[in-house]
C-alpha cells in the first residue's frame, strides 16, 4: 500500500482524535480505504509473508483458555495462554525451538554433554538482564530449576526435571546440569515453557511476584481470566526484536464469539477456529485461516493386555478396518492428516516415513483368520470429547469393519470424567493426544512399559531401542534406532491414528509473520516477540 | 410479643434466620456435588502433564486427598468467621471473586435503573389503555422477546448493531484501564440484550397486576364517582398492585446477578457467572462456593426486600387471619 494511502489514514485518524468526525464515520471511511487498499494490493498478496519486519503498533490476541486461577508461578502453568503470554512474552528460556523445529541457544550461548549425554555443560549468554535491571548469573537458572524439583512438586514439569539429579554452578556463566541417564534430547527438555528463568531471590527460591523477566516484553497489566497486557522491552537480548510495541490477550471461551472478534476487528488472532466457521473467515479478504501442522492426533487407543487386544493380528485386522480417508472427509471436514498407525508427527525431529496403512477389507480379514478368528466383536468407547467428532469416527468406523466381518459396539460415554473413568481404564477408546516435541519424551510418557500413561502395551525391543537412543548423541545411529521403534509401533502397537490435525488460526492479513512452529501452539509460544503488524 | 411492637422487624428477622439457613444447605449441596464430580482440581489443572505421581502430589498438597465432608466442615468453619479462603491456584477467594462481582453489579444496577422504571410505566400504560394499538403492540412484541431464548436475542442485536451497522463493539470485555465512558460504550449491546430480555417479563407481570386490582369492586366505585380513568389506575389501582410487581422485580434484580451467564458467554463480559463456570471447570470448590452463596445471596436478598416492600404497602397482610 502507498503513501497516499497512508497519509488519508493518518489524516483520518487525527480527525477523529479531535473529534472533528464521529466514530461511525470513522469506521465507514476507514473501511472503504482499506477496501480500496486491498484491492490495490490483490497482485502483492501472496508476498505477505515475504515481506520484511515491521517495527510498532499493538497486536491484539483472541484466546480461549485463560483462567481466573492463572498466575505468574511457573509450575501452575499448563495452558497456551500462560506459556506464550508469560514464557513467551515476559521470559526465556535457556533454549528456544526455532520453527523448523531445531533447538537454538536463547539465554544459554553454547552447551556441551559429556559422551553418554549425562552430563550437560551450559553456558550462559552475556549481558542479559531482568527487566528490574539485575543481570542473568548462573544462580538464576539453578534456582528457577529447583522451583520444579523436590518430593512434594506440583509443577507441571516435574515428570522432566526428575530427570536431573544435581545442578551445580561453575564459575561466573555455566550451569553443570548431571541427569540420572543419559538423555540427548535434554536441550530439547530445556525449551518447555515451565522451564522459564526467574530472577533467583537471596537466600534461594526464586522472584515470582516482581514479574521480571529476560523476555521481550514487560508484563504490563495482567487480570487473571480476563486479559493480559505486554509492552516492548527496550533492552532485548534479540536483534531488533521485539517488533510490536505493544500485545494484547483477551480471553474469549466461547468459539462463535472469538469469530465474532475478529470479524468485527475487536482482535487480529484467534485461535482453534471451529471447522464449520472456516468459510466464514476464508470469504473475506482481511482474514486468512492459518493450519499449521502439529504434533496432535486422535486415534483410538488399546489396552494389549486384555483380549482380544493381546493379539498383533486382532490388532492389524483393526488397523486395516478404518477407512481414514472417509472419516476425515466427512468428519473432520478434510481438516487433518492422515494417520498411520505412528504417533510421531511428520514434522518431528526423526519422523520416519512408512508406507501408508489404508483400509482395506481383504487384508483385515486376512489377520483375522491368522489370529483363527472368523468374526470379532469389541467395545469402543468414545464421548464428545475423547476427540473433535470422535463420536461420528466411531459410527463411521463401525460401518467399515462390519464389512470385514468385525462387529464394534459403540459405547458413549459421557463427556464429564471421561478422561478420569474410561481413558486408561476401557480397553478400546477414543483419545485426544497432543504430542510431545521430541519422540523420546513421547514414547518415554506414553509407549515404553513404564511410562505414566502406558495402556498396557510393552516390547521388549522397543524398550531396549529406547534406552540406546537416550544415550546415543550421534544423529545416525539415534535415526536408525527411531525408525526401528516408529515401525515396531506401526506394526505392533496399541494405536490406530485417524488423523493429525494442524493448529488452526483465524489470522488478520495486518499481521505479518515468517514460518510458524507448529511443536507448540501459537508459533512454539512464542508469537509475540516473532509476529509484526504489516500496517 | 416483640411482634406487636415491631412485626416488620420481627418478619426480617425470621425471614434472615431462615435465609442463612437456605445459604448452609446450598453450600452443603453444592460442596457435596463438586466432590461427587468425576475429576478433581489436580487432574484438571495438569492436563496433559497430570502424571499419577503428580496428581498425587498436588492433591496432598491441597488436601484433596481427605474425605469430602471433613473438608466441608473445615471450610464451613472458615466461612463462618467471614474467611471464605484461598483458591486452589493460591489466591484468596475474594481477589478471584471480587473483581468479577463488582462487573456483574454495574451491569446489573445500570440495567436495572433502566429497566424497572420503564418496564413499570409500560406495564402501567398497557393497563391504561386496555385493548388499544399500544397494549396489543407492547403484549405482542413482550411476547416474542420472552419467547426466544437469550443467546439469540443476544446473537440479532450483536447481528445488526455491531457486525452490519457497526455502531457497537461486538465484545464488552471491560477491564482496569478504561475510562468510566469508555467502559459504558462498551457494556451498551449486553444491557441492551438484557433490557430485552427482562422488560418483557416486568412489563407483562405489571399490566396483569393493575389489571387484576382494576376488576375489584371500589374500583368501579371509584369510577362511578367519576374519577378520570388516568387516575383510577395511578392512585386507585397501581398502590395495591405494588406486592406483585415488587415480586417481579425482585425476581428479574435476582436474574441480572446470577442468571446472565450466557450473555456475558457472548459479549466477553467478565462478569461472575464466568467466573463460576471457570471455576466449576478446574473443579476449584472454593471458588465454586463463594459465587454460589453470592448468587443465593441475591435471590433471598431480593426476595426478602419485596416481601417486606408488599408488607409495607398493605399492612392487612401484617396480620394474617
């Protein structure tokens, strides 16, 4: 857009301060130049995300899941709220995920583990400082660790940093972090948004209430369950970032209202658009849908320790009896990736690509008759929110494997207690999971036999794979290992996935961003310092 | 009997004795009911990190792990000193609850000081002219909007005034930082909704109301003396229908403060309805508790004032046969 464009709004703008037009007037003419400003920019529009940073102006979020209980305490936090307006706004880590998924230095300069990757060497950034002037010691890092640690933690961290058995300070910039077992992906650990560095307090423990932070933004205004304010923090540690001046969240729980906001420019983000308003962004030139592939998936789950779930056959026969593609044509809209039996997400570090699992009748009898079955018959139970539309899945997939001879009850279950009584407890349900960003800390909570949450299903070889590439540092080796553990579960395991599904953002074209992380939701948490306004 | 000297003060008296006892038996209930509610605050707050070692963990910390009704009689005992506790995040309950509350009572009394005064002229002007254009206009129109439910008023005002016309903001999130005017412009679309929603209610009640008093014989007597018809309805018939209407309106005043979670649901309104189904959600009792002695509060205050009001304009039902 052009500089007379720019001198009319400015002018219009003025106007309006001093009060020479109304409001309303405003609003009419504002829109019918931004109308013609879009039109004019029709040829440039795919260049949108091409174009170079801007600095200033405010961006204003439109989340869903603020709560009134949410507060500066690093272990309470456990929402994409408190992590991209409190991790990712007012502080830092000691390792940020860039979008591509690689873990870069943010307040760590360089880190070194010793040859089983037990012991970790960080050492620190220089010159950085909290926003109450105090300047980043090795101190800080220790102390914001042990806020997680110790018997009696609720921190939402905890199941990671049980892990470290000692953190000692060398010098005046290094961390020595010490793990029980040797853990590769540990910079990886080091990013989770509870992992934030607090200033450390004298006499230890560490400075919450202050809300000083390393981050790009000062904590302006913050009232619990309703909104959060930031504004730029001058002294950064990042090149020319932040970009905004100010960001602004706005807790809106209910989804045609977060649509109403921002169709109506009372925000410029909202975020999980529900499928069904898709068209009602997508129809209009100032908003785009934003799908950014994630770690999420729904599948339907089994306990292998129950017949007929003990057996791989019964197993594969189910696997083959889902039609994926018709459930997330007429289910999910076309809103998903297509699942294949793996947990790990295609954008993932170590991702291994296998042929595609499709339905087929032919085989699921096959694996049948090799289990000695002629038919089966098994409970699935689901409930509206095992999953988005996990109840149509389930209807759906019923009509599949009757045609190969399996007979699945659907079971409904309410949706109040789901994930307390059935999720865990049934042996064949519906379950909503959001991923882990690296494959061991997935397969480590979810599929080894000791894992918090195993459904019952364990291989010895899995197991034994697992612990190898938690040791291994070389990338090849740790690459086979992985490949082999995706295929043992592909072929093997208790999950049969219908599909992944992207985060999926109702975004104002005003806003400018570059490639989006998708490892965590709102670019990794940490939109604020990333995204610009274009205008 | 102190009931002779003081039969109003005697009736409060009793009628606030019998409330506290309403409010005990609502937070018996309630606390029972969140506790026989699958899931608990640790589940909840953990999410996907609510490992079994760390739901076991927050829920000694908080105490959870003790039976229900020890804790009801812990935080029953608190309660009565006037302490209503923490929330399990850690704040007080009355810095989660307050601030919502005070947004609930000035949408509450800025739509009320509308409502009630117009609702009783238009209740009053029906009456008055019985079977003509404006009583069939109003018992129409007052019937549609009690008719739809209220989201969809909500939806068609937010529809036309702030998607198509422009004129409002569609969300009245309120907060801190604004100015008194800044924040009225703002609320304009939810009092609206809510005028919608309960004038037709009080203007029905008030019209019924005078009506039923104008079929009574002094009534006739009045009108045979030749007292113009305008004052037969203000001075003869509205002084005695003022024990009804007083109910009404006791009951829409009850409304404005519990009853409006779904408008404040549409308009991001941060008000305490919110706040309770935030809290029902996190399973955090405590919190569930004070909003609902709060909302008890309201109905058994309101009702408490009419009745007295009711009393004091016909004194025959001081002493009842």
């Amino acid at each position: 857009m052009n500089e007379s464009y720019h001198r009319q709004m400015d002018d219009l703008a003025s106007r309006l301060r001093r009060g020479a037009i109304s409001r309303r007037e405003f609003l009419v003419r504002s829109t019918a130049l931004l109308a013609a400003g879009a039109v004019a920019g029709i040829p440039g529009a795919s260049r949108a995300q091409a174009d170079a940073p801007k600095s200033g102006g405010t961006m204003r979020l439109g989340l869903h899941n603020a709560s009134q209980n949410d507060n500066l305490d690093p272990g309470t936090w456990s929402t994409s709220w408190t992590g991209a307006s409190f991790n990712g706004g007012v502080y830092n880590n000691l390792v940020e995920i860039l979008p591509d998924g690689t873990a870069q230095p943010d307040l760590a300069e360089s880190w070194e583990p010793n040859e089983n990757a037990s012991v970790w060497r960080i050492k620190l950034r220089s010159g950085v400082t909290f926003h109450n002037g105090k300047s980043l010691e090795p101190e800080d890092v220790r102390q914001s660790f042990l806020h997680h640690m110790g018997e009696g933690s609720t921190s939402g961290a905890r199941a990671i940093v049980q892990q470290i058995s000692s953190i000692e300070v060398d010098g005046t910039d290094t961390v020595v972090f010490t793990l029980a077992d040797g853990n590769a992906d540990f910079p990886y650990l080091l990013s989770d948004y509870h992992l934030s560095v607090f200033p450390a307090l004298e006499g230890g423990g560490i400075d919450i209430q202050s809300a000083s932070g390393t981050g790009a933004f000062l904590l302006d205004s913050f009232e619990p369950g309703i909104a959060t304010r930031l504004v730029r923090n001058p002294n950064y540690h990042k090149n020319n970032k932040p970009y905004l001046d100010e960001v602004e969240f706005i807790s809106i729980p209910d989804a045609t209202a977060r649509l109403n906001a921002l169709l109506t420019g009372e925000v410029d983000f909202i975020q999980d658009v529900d499928i069904r308003n898709v068209p009602m962004i997508e129809r209009s030139t100032d908003f785009a849908v934003q799908r950014v592939p994630g770690l999420r998936h729904f599948s339907f789950d089994m306990d292998t320790r129950v017949a007929p779930f003990d057996n791989p056959d019964v197993r594969l026969a189910l696997k083959y009896a889902l039609d994926r593609d018709d459930v997330i044509e007429k289910v999910f809209l076309g809103e998903g990736r297509k699942g294949n039996d793996n947990p790990v997400s295609s954008i993932m570090k170590f991702y291994h690509e296998m042929p595609q699992r499709d339905y087929s009748v032919e085989k699921a009898k096959e694996h049948l008759q090799k289990a000695g079955l002629e038919t089966v018959s098994v409970d699935l139970h689901v409930a509206e929110n095992a999953f988005a539309g996990a109840i149509d899945a389930a209807v759906l997939y019923q009509e599949h494997a009757a045609r190969a001879g399996i007979t699945i009850n659907v079971v409904r279950e309410a949706a109040d207690g789901y994930w307390e009584n059935v999720w865990l407890k049934k042996p064949f349900a519906g379950v909503d999971w959001f991923g882990r960003a690296t494959v061991d800390w997935l397969f480590s909570t979810i599929y080894t036999s000791t894992a918090p949450w195993n459904a019952g299903w364990s291989n010895a070889r899995f197991d034994e794979l697992h612990a190898l590439a938690r040791a291994e540092t070389d990338d090849d080796k740790r690459t086979a290992y992985y490949a082999e553990m995706q295929q043992i579960i592909h072929d093997d395991g208790n999950i049969l996935t219908v599909a992944f599904v992207d985060w999926r953002n109702g975004v104002s074209t005003k806003l400018g961003y570059e490639t989006v992380g998708g490892l965590m939701p709102l670019d990794n948490m940490r939109m604020c310092e990333r995204w610009w306004r274009k205008d | 009997m102190t009931s002779r000297s003081h039969p109003i003060l005697s009736m409060v008296t009793s009628r606030i004795g019998l409330g506290l006892l309403s409010l005990l038996i609502v937070s018996l209930v309630i606390f029972s009911a969140v506790s026989f509610l699958p899931g608990s605050y640790a589940s909840a707050i953990l999410g996907q990190n609510a490992t079994p070692e760390a739901v076991a963990a927050m829920e000694q910390k908080l105490g959870l792990n003790r039976p229900w009704f020890l804790r009801y009689v812990a935080w029953l005992g608190a309660a009565a000193t006037g302490d209503m506790g923490m929330s399990f995040a850690g704040r007080p309950v009355m810095t989660v609850v307050g601030p919502r509350l005070k947004n609930t009572i000035l949408l509450a009394s800025i739509t009320a000081v509308i409502a009630v005064p117009l609702a009783i002229t238009l209740g009053v002007l029906c009456a008055r002219f019985r079977g003509r254009f404006i009583d069939k206009f109003l018992s129409t129109t007052t019937l549609a909007s009690i008719s739809l439910p209220e989201f969809l008023v909500a939806y068609i005002v937010m529809m036309v005034l702030a998607v198509k016309l422009q004129l409002f903001p569609s969300m009245a999130g309120i907060r801190n930082g604004m100015d008194f005017a800044d924040q009225l412009y703002r609320m304009v679309l939810p009092i609206l909704t809510l005028l919608l929603v309960i004038l037709a209610h009080m203007v029905r009640n008030t019209r019924a109301a005078i009506l039923s008093v104008m079929a009574s014989p002094y009534i006739e007597m009045a009108r045979l003396k030749g007292e113009p018809e305008g004052r037969v309805v203000l001075r003869q018939a509205l002084p005695n229908a003022i024990g009804p209407i007083a109910s009404v309106v006791a009951l829409n005043l009850a409304y404005l403060i519990s009853g409006v979670v779904v408008i404040e649901v549409v308009f991001v309104y941060p008000g305490i309805g919110q706040a309770m189904i935030d809290a029902v959600r996190n399973r955090d009792v405590p919190v569930i508790q004070a909003c609902a002695l709060i909302f008890a509060t309201a109905y058994i205050g309101f009702n408490l004032i009419a009745d007295v009001i009711s009393i004091v304009s016909n004194p025959r039902l001081l002493h009842p046969r």
